[in-house]
C-alpha cells in the first residue's frame, strides 16, 4: 500500500480473552485489535493527550459537597471511556502479523 508522504503507520497487535463462567469452564473467546499507540512521540505524531483522572484534593471537595448538600452520591467503573473517540486526522495502521489477503 502506497501511503501518502510524510506519513508513518501505527502497528498493531491481536489481544485474546478467554471468558470463563463462575464454575471455571470456557464461556467464550474474545480478540480485539489494538493499535500501538506508544510508538507515536508527542509534537509529531500528536501535540496533546488528555487523560480525565481526579486529585485527592479535588475528590475531597466533591466529597464535602456531596456531604453538605446531603445528595446521594453512586459509584461505577467505565471500562469503555476511550472506545467511541473521535480522531480528526486520517491515520495508518499496519497489518496484523499474519494476514493474509486473498487475491
């Protein structure tokens, strides 16, 4: 494949997971293809990453509010934040090991 100039692909790699029921036996595999995103250097490749985690102080203040307003206050856990993002470039990624297309 031609890629236009100047651009560099990011590789990528299979990860498998086997899922297991609660007595111990194979429910299903899962694979997922995943893009290695720590090949690529800041201010080449990106010019800012933006993680949403919390400090203890800002924690601490929520949980004052929460508290003085007397609000109900739940907890989860997003395993899918990154999954839907948006990319506003066009960008290149190599085969998997092992591919092999058909002609």
């Amino acid at each position: 494949m031609n890629l236009p100039l100047g651009c560099k692909p990011v590789g990528c790699k299979w990860v498998f997971k086997t899922k297991r029921s609660p007595n111990g036996k194979v429910e299903r595999y899962k694979a997922r293809l995943v893009a290695k995103g720590y090949s690529q250097r800041d201010g080449i490749h990106y010019k800012e990453t933006f993680s949403p985690v919390s400090t203890k102080d800002a924690f601490r203040v929520f949980m004052h509010l929460v508290a003085h307003f007397d609000l109900e206050l739940y907890q989860m856990h997003i395993k899918t934040t990154f999954l839907n993002g948006y990319l506003f470039k066009e960008m290149y990624m190599v085969q998997p090991d092992g591919f092999i297309k058909n002609r």
